[in-house]
C-alpha cells in the first residue's frame, strides 16, 4: 500500500508519498507566491495554488511504486478563500497574515469586542481571520461577497478540489466562529463582529468522525490520482504538524518554526481557557478529546529571510553561519522580531507592533547583527511557551528552520529544555497522513500511530552555562518590548490603506 499528503504551506506546497510502513518515499516541493498589491496585504492566486498542488501531486504518483490508497489533505490557516456556487475563485485568497482590516480589529480591542469573542472561541482574534476580512471587504469592496458562496481556507479549497464538497474542518472553524465548548457556530460571535449575513457562507462543518469524501473524476485527470481513492480533510497546519511530532497527549509541547512561529501545547479541556487572559488561539486537535492551545506569531522563518536580505546574504543559512560567528552577548545588539506589517498577534496582541534593532554601536559587526535577528526571533518562542503556561519536559521542533544545528541548540538554551527532532522532512504531512489512517480505519487510534510512525532523529539538551545569560537577556527583551510600546503607538492604525477594492 501508499498513500499521500498534502501540506500547503504559506509560501510552499509539499506532496509526500509514504509507503505501507509509513517511509517517506518521494517528496515534490512547489514554490508559491504572496502577492502583496498594496502596503500589508497579502494575497495568493488560488488557481496557481491549486495547480502548484496538483503538479506536486502528478510527480508524486508517477514516483511511487504502485497507484495510492488514500490521500490527505492540510493547509495554512485562516484568511479568506470564497468561491461562487461553482466552486470557482471570486478573486484572490486574503491570507492569515494580511493586514488591511488593521483599523477594523484594532476598534474591536478598544470597544471589547475581541475579549468577549475570546470567551466565547477561546481564541484572541487577529487582522487576518475571515470575521475581519469579510468585515472589511463588507465596506470596501461589498461586491466580493455577493458573488461568493462558500468561504473556505486554503485546505477546504484543495479538499474542494479534488472532491467537489465544500468543508470547514473544526480547527479551522474555531476562530473565529465556533463555541469552542460547545463545538458548534455562535451565532453570538456573528452579532459581535456585525457580520451576521455571512453566516450563509460557511460550509458544512467536518468533526472527526467526518474527513472522508471521495476522489472525483475531475481530480484523477488534474492530479493522477486512482478515481474514488478516500480524500480525508486533516486539520490545518499547526494542527496536523502537532500531530505529526508525536504532540497527540495532553501536556505535549512543540514549535513549528515555518513561516510563522508557532508554539502549541496539547489539552485535554478548553472551558479553563475560556477565563485566562485573551491570547493566542484554541482549536479542536484532531485528536478525539483535545485541544490545541497555539501561539502562532506574525512572522517566524520570514523574519530570517528579512535578516539575510538585510545583510546582503543569500539564504537563512548563510544567516546562520554569520549568526553563529556572533558575540556571545550579540555585542549588546538586541532585536524585537515584530516585523509583519500586520503587527503582532502572539503571545500579545497588537497590530501596531513593529520590530527594531538597538544596542547599535562602531563595534558591532554583520556577525552581532546576524546573532541579535536569530536571537530575537528564538525569544519569541520562549515568550510564547510562557504565556502557554504549561511546563512540559521537552519541546518537539518542526519546520525548515529545525534543519539548522545551530538554531535548535540556540532554542534548547533559550527556553531552557531539551529539544527534539523529528526524522521526518515534513512533519505536517506526516500529520495529515497520521489523521488519514486513523480516519480511514487503517490504524486504531491516534496514541497508536504515534508510536509506531513518528521518529526522532535528533535531541538537544540546554546548556547550562548559557541558561543564567540567556534568561538575564529573555529579562532585557520583555523590558525593551514595553518600551517601544509608546512608539508602536504613534503609527497606530497606519498598517495600510483602509479602501479600495482590491480584494
């Protein structure tokens, strides 16, 4: 037997095929591009997505050794991705880290509306999420949602595809619509962000009794699939890559370091969220009984690239290396990491946020500079397993930025816990291929195919003589964030233009 996921990611589409025992056999990667047509938005042409999926898909069975059994479907989350009653795109996909609805959602935190939507969702809201893109798009381009039927995300539209049934996962459906205790929509939530008439547009909601819809004709022509072969719905991405780090028991912790950072921790409740302070995001795992609480930042590996562009390097590995030539200390250089023209969205939120070099002086060189970007970036993810509150006793790494010895050593000091590797290339395929033979009866039970799939291929343990410094400058980080606070404040509400109709 084989079988397939895919993982379309933010800027890159994956495609594995995986043998009977679970071996990764051939992987296809297929570039995608951001489009970016005015000053913090952020677009993808779904077309081209969708292509770039069904290419990678067309190599990935011509590659393996016989036709797949099945095949599963994840995705970046989040945004806006509306289709009419045909199923075609009504223009471009707004994407998760867009940032036109800035003014939109900072009126909601100045009015409340973002804390009682967090009671009710678990999750604390942020510029991309549909609630505000179909908000804005309501006021400054109306005529995109009257020609759109269904809103979907960037799985649902692959999931769309290739089966021709329009779908939310629940972790997708969490934030912004779903009572998370519950587990249904909120009509409630519909009334807070005055968006009650889109309530039609939402499809059919999927749980985890319900992932599996067949392959369709159209698909086996477009992808090279076998006709009716299962096609099964995986929660989105920070879900699925939860899920293919082994992180499927309550008190499992990992990171994905992709192009956003996102540190999750696994549940098994989401009512006591429901009273903590308002940040980050909540969502149904995938894992019958529980729940992912995520802090998915604004920016992770698309800060690095930033770094590397900025010094006139050619890659974030040659940020590395000139990182790791760096003064212990960074030469008293310091980052905070909040470059997404969206702001900020965890471990707090601000949409206003802005990143900035200090500590500059005539004795800092490229190599301090290079050190105090990774530096700052690797405590974000300190700053966000803080506010998870939890204590876990390793912390799984996942994503391009763990290929780098350098960088997962830097993590394990800076959060002050061992870290792991997963053998896998791409661990949220592995995820969604996980959910795949669990909701298709070919493995009994998450815990199960856990165990026997999912491998470790390297641990690092923190450094202790780096922990004292390290957690003195983790100190001097939180410092220097709430000084620059005031001066975020100054260019509040300037993210991008708040018109036109170029949705």
């Amino acid at each position: 037997m084989t079988s397939l996921a895919i993982d379309a990611g933010t800027t890159t589409v994956k495609v594995v095929g995986y043998g009977s025992d679970g071996t990764e056999l051939t992987v296809s990667h297929r570039p995608t591009q951001v489009l970016r047509p005015r000053p913090g938005w952020a677009e993808q042409d779904m077309g081209q997505v969708w292509e770039a999926v069904a290419s990678a898909t067309r190599e990935v069975v011509a590659a393996l050794p016989e036709p797949p059994e099945l095949v599963a479907v994840t995705g970046q989350g989040d945004g806006a991705w509306l289709v009419d009653d045909r199923g075609r795109p009504t223009g471009s996909a707004v994407l998760w880290n867009d940032g036109r609805a800035a003014d939109l959602v900072t009126g909601w935190e100045r009015d409340g509306t973002l804390e009682q939507a967090f009671r009710i969702c678990g999750s604390r809201l942020s510029t991309g999420m549909p609630n505000a893109v179909l908000a804005w798009m309501r006021k400054h381009a109306p005529d995109r949602p009257r020609r759109s039927r269904h809103l979907l995300t960037c799985g649902g539209w692959i999931f769309l595809k290739l089966t021709g049934e329009a779908a939310v996962d629940e972790s997708e459906a969490s934030a912004p619509f779903l009572d998370i205790g519950r587990r249904t929509w909120s009509e409630r939530l519909f009334e807070l962000y005055g968006v009650e008439w889109a309530r039609d547009l939402l499809p059919p909601l999927r749980d985890d009794d319900h992932r599996v819809t067949a392959l369709t004709a159209t698909a086996t022509a477009e992808t090279g699939l076998p006709a009716g072969i299962p096609v099964v719905l995986a929660p989105y991405d920070i879900c699925a890559t939860a899920i293919g780090s082994g992180a499927v028991s309550t008190g499992r912790a990992c990171t994905v370091l992709g192009t956003t950072l996102s540190t999750e921790v696994v549940t098994d409740s989401a009512d006591c969220v429901l009273t903590d302070e308002p940040v980050g995001i909540t969502v149904p795992l995938g894992v019958p009984g529980h729940y992912l609480r995520a802090f998915p930042t604004m920016s992770g590996g698309d800060m690095l690239h930033w770094g590397a562009r900025l010094l006139g390097l050619a890659s974030v590995t040659d940020l590395m290396a000139l990182a790791e030539r760096g003064a212990d200390n960074t030469a008293g250089v310091r980052f905070l990491p909040y470059v997404s023209s969206a702001g900020e969205r965890a471990p707090f939120f601000d949409p206003a946020a802005r990143g900035s070099l200090s500590g500059l002086s005539l004795d800092s060189g490229r190599e301090d500079v290079a050190r105090a970007v990774v530096e700052g970036v690797t405590m974000a993810i300190r700053d966000c397993l803080v506010a998870s509150a939890a204590a876990p006793e390793l912390l799984t790494l996942s994503g391009g930025g763990a290929r780098s010895a350098y960088w997962t050593r830097l993590i394990a000091d800076v959060v002050g816990l061992p870290v792991a590797i997963p053998a896998d290339t791409e661990t949220g395929a592995r995820g969604a291929w996980l959910t795949g033979m669990v909701a298709t009866g070919r493995e009994p039970d998450f815990a199960t195919a856990a165990t026997r799939h999912v491998r470790i291929s390297a641990t690092f343990e923190p450094d202790p003589a780096q922990g004292g410094a390290l957690g003195e400058r983790y100190a001097e980080f939180l410092r220097l964030r709430e000084l620059h606070r005031p001066i975020w404040a100054l260019g509040r509400g300037s993210t991008g233009p708040d018109g036109g109709a170029g949705a």
